[in-house]
C-alpha cells in the first residue's frame, strides 16, 4: 500500500513537472527524428532492390523505429552523475527511498507527457505519405508496445548502472556517448538488423542492443521475428545487469564524499 | 541511551594534487599523486535527547564532514559512530525515519513546483497518512508563517521563504534528531530570527534533538546552552557556552566616558590607564579597557575616584570575538594577556 502510494505520488508529481517543460517537450520529441532522415536515405536506396525490404517496409520500419525510440529515451546518467558530483544525491539519500525510483519515475511520466507530441507526428507522417500507412494487428501492437517498454526498462537499468560509476570517476557520461555509438548501429537505428549479414546478426541477437529499437519496431511493423528467445535475452540481461547495478551502488556509496553537501 | 554518540570517529579521504602550470598539467594527466587529507581527527562527544548543542568551528575544521557521518551519507574510516540507536551508515529504514539535515546551500525541493507536491512526496516517502500530513503541515504553516506559499513554485519563493519550506519538507517526518548545516545562510535578520524562533519551539514541542552548525553566533547564543568547538578536525572544547566564554574570554569591557577630554601629554603616556586594565582604545572622551573579572571590582573603584567621569559601562566582548580567538588559537589553552 505504501510502496503503490510512492509510486502514484511520484508519476503525478513528476508528470506536473514535465508539463512545465512542455515547450521544449516538442524540441526534444524532433530532436529524436533521426529515424526520419535515414528513411529517406533507405527508401532511396531500397528502390535498387538488394535488400530484401521494399521503399514501402522501410518507411514503415523507420516510422516504427522513430516511435520505439520516444518510447525509450532515457538520461539518467547526466542526473545522477550531477547529483553525484555536486553533492545533490545527499537529500535523497537521507530519505527511505531507493534514489532510483525517483529517476525511473520521472522518466516513465515524462512519456506520458510525451505521448501526444509523438501520435501528432506519427498522424502527420501518415497525413503526409499515406502509401506508407498502416495499422498493426491489436495482438502485435500491444506485443511491440509490452516490449517497447521492457526495452526502455532495460535500456533505463544499463544506463544507471553506468551512471554508478559517478562515484569513482568525475563524468561517468563518457562511458554513455561510447556506448551510445554501439547502440545507435547494433540497435536497428540506422539500419534494420534484416540487411545485415546472417552471421552478424545471429551474434547481435544475443546483445542487448536490438531489443532496445530493432525488435519492438520489426514486431510493430510485422517483420518475423524469434519472440521467445527476444524475451528471455531481454530477461537474462536485464538479470545481469540489476545485480551488477546493485553490487555498484552498495560500492559506490562507501566511495560517496558528498561533495558541496 | 544517547540521542547520539561518537567515539574517535575519524575520516581521511585522498586529494589529487596539481602543480600549476604546463609541466604540472601533464604530470597530473601521466602520473596523478594523491595526499591524504585528515578531515577529521578521533573526534569523541555525545549528545542527550532533546539537547540542542551548537557545533562550532572555522571554514575546514570538519564541521560539515562530520555531520556527514552521523547522518550515514559517508562511511567513517574510523571510531564508532551511534544516532537514535543506529549505525547510520547501515542506512536502515528506522534510522531515515528518525532523523533529518538540514543544509543551508542544498535543497531537497523541487525548484520548478510549487512546496507542496514535494511535501506530498515526502508525506508518502515517510508514510504519513494524507489526514495526519495535512495537520502537520497545517501546523508548520503556522509555526513557519508560510500561509500561501506552499501553492507558489520554489524558484519564485524568496530565500528566506524557501528556507522555510526547506525546514517543513525536513520535518514533516516529525524526526527524532536535527542536524542543520548553516540553517540561516543567507538570511536577513527578519528571517533569521524567524528560523531560530521556530527552531526553538519546535525543540520545546516534539523534545527532539538539535545538533547545529552556524557562522552566525546569534543562531548559538539563542538556541545552545552547550558547544562543541572543533578546530582542523580535532574537539577543541565540549560544554557549556558561559564556561566557553569564562574560560576563553576571562576579562570584561569596561567603557569610560571622561567628563573632559584627555590632553595629549596623557594620552602618550603609557602607564596612564595601566592601573586600571589594558587599553583597548581612546576616542575623545570615551576610553574602552579590558579588565580581568578577578580585579574588576578594585578597578572600577580606582576608575571611579581618580577620574572626573560621565558615564561607566561594563558588558561582556561579543562572542564572535571570543570564538574568534578561540578558532585563531586553535586550543582550549587560550590565555589573554590582560591586567
């Protein structure tokens, strides 16, 4: 009962608190249309025929792609590295509260902030190239949407547990833009995984990268895809990664000086 | 039981160090050294519940740092620290719930809300059912003069204000123990005066502990009967403030306002005014002496009858002078040469 109350006082307060943001809500949602120029290039480059996937599925793909990644936006890591750095975290810290939550919370309203933004432009796509229009069966959008989310949840765990690393080292978020170059090839972003070699992208499934973009947007647009393994390798590094997350943060505080604070 | 209690608790921590210049910036980058800062040396007191004990000491001394500690946001790197019952650094859930700090440069508010939705934060963090949050926070309204302010965003309340609410999101828990860093920083007089007042009551209401560090002497002479002086990370005096001020300062001022000014010939010679206490200065009519207590008596009698006088007024030196001295000294072997 407790832990349900924390759980709606912090959705509600931190949804009023990206309301406030609400101008540059609309800056950071096309701040995310990378999907959208590079479904220019591929649907250009499909016209040639070599990969599998005709102009019409790579529009859909990258439409599919832009919104799966609204969905998963996440910058946990330049939060609490400040936190850290600046002492900030000593507040939440005095509080019986795992900080965590806090950050996972005001991620997760955020989206709910978002979420008109980006239906009004996915409806203005649509309104723009209506050739490329397409509904998803119920079942296969709601499967795309349960794993979209299991993939923010997983991308949120990876960040954060890179953000632990504030502790010992003054900008944690270089290990992010790193990882962020991995992410932006391995995930399905710039390509989709179906244009990659088989051998490549039989290894690629078993990071955690496609499970960010590639394989909520393939199940989106109707691509096959191995639901069941996609799954439990979500699971098995989501597994990984807590333990690792926890094992940092319980490190990591004996290293925390407070600074400032 | 001690509200709480500390014994030899120490903390080190490693410093890079950078030598200026070119040379010292690659060094730095190649082959970083470290030195081992001693913030605070086997520092051992303890604090009865519902005391209120002012903790003192210059810029560095280690106030902060160990304030850190007997909160649990640092580890120790040695002694035996206990608050409310708990190792701190454990961080158990009973022990957040027991206490709270205050610190005057860093807020827990939400700066682009208004108080009130991290007040509801903080009521459902700490469990508070929503009817007994609404009468606390009723009640710190009240005692905080903080009426239609909780609906407006923090970053529009003014600093005084905002300290304020600072103080009701730190209390709403009703903790057991307070520890404030600076609670007035910044203030103006108004507003300090305010914080010190609701501090107070809020000691007399709930009997909670206080421990509180302050550069404002004010915040100490109000609200602490005892002080912990630290100085470079060692106790340098735990007790009462009149023993501090008796035993630091054990000479009184005496001002003197002559019925004729002084002519020069007398003003030049020095053993003038020696037999009534050391001078401290000559303006006009007006002449200020240190005069130890012991010979305060015999002095104002010889003042008395050799001098034509207005007006004679003894006080006490401000106590920022005193704990002035005391931080410059850095002991407790202080010994003014006086009389």
């Amino acid at each position: 009962m407790r832990f349900f109350r924390i759980i709606t006082t912090l959705l509600s307060v931190y949804y009023a608190y990206m309301v406030e943001y609400r101008a540059e809500l609309i800056f950071w949602v096309l701040s995310g249309s990378l999907p959208i120029i590079l479904m220019g290039i591929w649907t250009q480059a499909a016209s040639s025929g070599e990969f599998g996937l005709s102009s019409i599925d790579f529009a859909r793909y990258f439409i599919a792609v832009f919104f799966v990644r609204q969905l998963n936006v996440v910058w946990v890591i330049w939060e609490f590295e400040k936190e850290v750095v600046e002492g900030k975290l000593s507040p939440k810290l005095l509080q019986p509260l795992d900080p965590g939550w806090h950050h996972l919370l005001s991620h997760t309203a955020e989206r709910g902030a978002r979420i008109p933004f980006i239906i009004g432009l996915v409806l203005l796509f649509f309104t723009l190239y209506p050739e490329a229009a397409w509904f998803p069966s119920l079942p296969n959008f709601l499967l795309a949407l349960f794993v979209a989310i299991l993939g923010f949840f997983l991308r949120f765990l990876i960040q954060y547990t890179f953000a632990m690393f504030s502790f010992w080292m003054e900008r944690a978020t270089a290990i992010e833009q790193f990882w962020f170059l991995l992410y932006l090839f391995l995930s399905g972003m710039v390509a989709p995984l179906e244009v990659f070699p088989d051998r490549v992208r039989e290894i690629i499934m078993w990071t955690p990268f496609p499970y960010f973009i590639h394989f909520p947007a393939a199940l989106l647009v109707g691509l096959p895809e191995n639901v069941g393994r996609g799954l439990l390798v979500m699971f098995i590094w989501s597994a990984i990664i807590f333990v690792c997350n926890r094992w940092l943060w319980r490190r990591g505080l004996r290293h925390y000086s407070g600074m400032g604070a | 039981m001690f509200a709480v209690q500390a014994e030899n608790l120490q903390k080190v921590y490693p410093v890079a160090i950078k030598e200026p210049g070119w040379q010292g910036t690659l060094r730095h980058f190649l082959r970083r050294t470290y030195t081992i800062i001693e913030a605070v040396k086997g520092v051992s007191f303890h604090i009865e519940p519902g005391e209120v004990v002012g903790f003192l000491g210059p810029n560095g001394a280690g106030k902060t740092t160990t304030l850190k500690m007997l909160t649990g946001l640092i580890h120790p790197s040695g002694g035996k620290v206990e608050v409310a019952g708990h190792i701190p650094y454990r961080r158990q859930e009973a022990f957040l719930h027991k206490i709270t700090l205050v610190m005057g440069q860093k807020q827990q508010l939400i700066w682009d809300l208004p108080a009130a939705d991290s007040l509801k934060i903080n009521a459902a963090v700490y469990n508070i059912p929503e009817a007994e949050s609404r009468r606390r926070i009723g009640e710190l309204t009240e005692m905080l003069s903080l009426q239609g302010k909780l609906n407006q965003p923090v970053r529009k309340l003014s600093l005084g204000e905002r300290m304020k609410a600072e103080l009701m999101a730190a209390l709403l828990h009703e903790p057991q123990v307070l520890f404030l860093d600076e609670p007035t920083l910044g203030l103006d007089v108004n507003a300090q005066v305010a914080v010190r007042e609701f501090l107070r009551e809020y000691n007399r209401r709930t009997g909670a502990t206080i421990l509180l560090t302050s550069h404002y002497m004010a915040d100490i002479t109000e609200l602490c009967d005892r002080v912990i002086v630290i100085h470079q990370g060692q106790l340098i005096y735990d007790g009462n403030l009149d023993s501090l001020i008796e035993r630091f300062a054990p000479y009184r001022e005496v001002q003197v306002e002559l019925a004729h000014p002084l002519s020069p010939d007398k003003i030049n010679q020095p053993d003038f005014f020696r037999a009534y206490g050391e001078v401290e200065s000559v303006n006009g009519q007006s002449v200020r002496f240190l005069v130890r207590r012991s010979q305060l008596t015999g002095a104002i009698g010889k003042i008395i009858a050799d001098l034509d006088i207005l007006d004679l007024t003894i006080t006490d030196p401000p106590v920022e002078e005193i704990i002035g001295r005391v931080f410059q000294t850095g002991s407790s072997d202080f010994s003014p040469k006086v009389g």
